[in-house]
C-alpha cells in the first residue's frame, strides 16, 4: 500500500516474484499514456514529451517509473490508472523521493 505522505511512488520494471517485467518498453509506454497529465493541463504538443508527474527512468539498471504525487490531486482516475497498473502485472512499488534528475539515467 502506498502511503499519503510520500512524495514520489516508484513503479519498478521487476514483479514481486524478482523477474524481469516485460515488454521492455513498459516504462516508457506507461509514461507516454500519462503524457498529457501535466500542471496546467494538456496543451498542444504537450504529447510529444513526458509528464514531469510520470517519468520512465532507470535506476540501479531497473527499468521504473517515477510517479509524483501531485497527479493524484490533480488527476485521481490517472492515479488510479497507474497504480493499478503496478497492482495487476505484480509489480514492485515503493515510495520517497527520487534522487536528483542529474544522478539518473534516462529510461
């Protein structure tokens, strides 16, 4: 379960059993569906680039995506979504802050 205080969740491209998630272009797919969840809104052109609220990366080599909280007040369906997501393919969730954007490898 996914706490209220935390500031990012971490959606991990690993199942609870320790394998590997596939497609492996999950993380980015689960991102690009998010793409126009956004402070702001959508606007256009906005689907050409990642929600800062739902970032595919990799950390230490797995492939995550990283999901801000603010997309649960801004958007609760879109939440929903994602979280949901994590909970029917099994997959690992854990939730703090991420590191810095500059310590982390683009998915």
């Amino acid at each position: 379960m996914v706490s209220s205080a935390a500031a990012e969740v971490f959606i991990q491209g690993v199942t609870r059993e320790g394998k590997t998630f596939r497609p492996s272009d999950w993380a980015e797919r689960l991102a690009g569906v998010m793409s126009s969840f956004r402070p702001g809104g959508a606007q256009p052109g906005s689907h050409l680039n990642y929600s800062p609220w739902c970032i595919p990366t990799v950390i230490d080599g797995i492939k995550c995506v990283i999901v801000n909280r603010a997309l649960r007040d801004y958007e609760p369906m879109a939440w929903d979504f994602v979280m949901n997501f994590a909970r029917d393919n099994e997959l690992k969730v854990s939730e703090g802050v991420a590191p810095q954007r500059e310590e982390r490898k683009a998915a």
